[in-house]
C-alpha cells in the first residue's frame, strides 16, 4: 500500500502539541504547587508541535474561509472560558464566594 501524503493547515500540529503540552502541565503544577508549570507543559507542547510540524508538514495548505472563521470562533470561546475560569479563582482565592 503506498502511503498517502496528507497535508495539514498551518499550524495544526503545533496547536495538537499545545493541546496535548497543557494536560502535562496540569498535574506538574498540582504535585509541585508551582503554578508555572502549566507554562511548562505548554512550552513543551509547542517544543514537540513544532517539530511534528517541521517532519509532517512540510508542504501545508493555507487555510479555508470555514475553517479560518472556525479558528476565530474557537479563539473567542477559549478566551472566555479562560476568563470565567481566572474569575472562579480568584473568587475563590479571595474568598468571595
């Protein structure tokens, strides 16, 4: 069977390594109650997405008006389940709630 040479948009494998980096960070924050390594596992993330990158995509297709628009819908929704989440913090660091 030959292997079929799928292409990617740009930029999908570092945002899986992303995806996948910030499930590793999580844990490490929560053992070594070090928030800062929720950023670690991002970097790594992007470490190793960029390197997937770099070997599986070498010829990317630039993205479609769909699936530009989806990007930014995805964007908006992750920017505001950050915010309600930063807002139960810190209510519940500060002890409003």
């Amino acid at each position: 069977m030959k292997k079929q040479n799928k292409r990617y948009p740009k930029g999908y494998f570092v945002s899986l390594g992303i995806a996948l980096g910030l499930p590793l960070g999580i844990p490490l924050w929560l053992t070594l109650k070090n928030p800062g390594m929720m950023g670690a596992g991002i970097a790594i993330g992007v470490a190793i997405g960029t390197a997937m990158e770099s070997q599986y995509n070498k010829n990317p297709r630039s993205l479609t008006v769909q699936e530009k628009r989806n990007r930014k819908i995805a964007t908006f929704g992750g920017l505001i389940i950050l915010l309600l989440g930063l807002v139960g913090f810190l209510s519940i660091f500060f002890g409003i709630i």
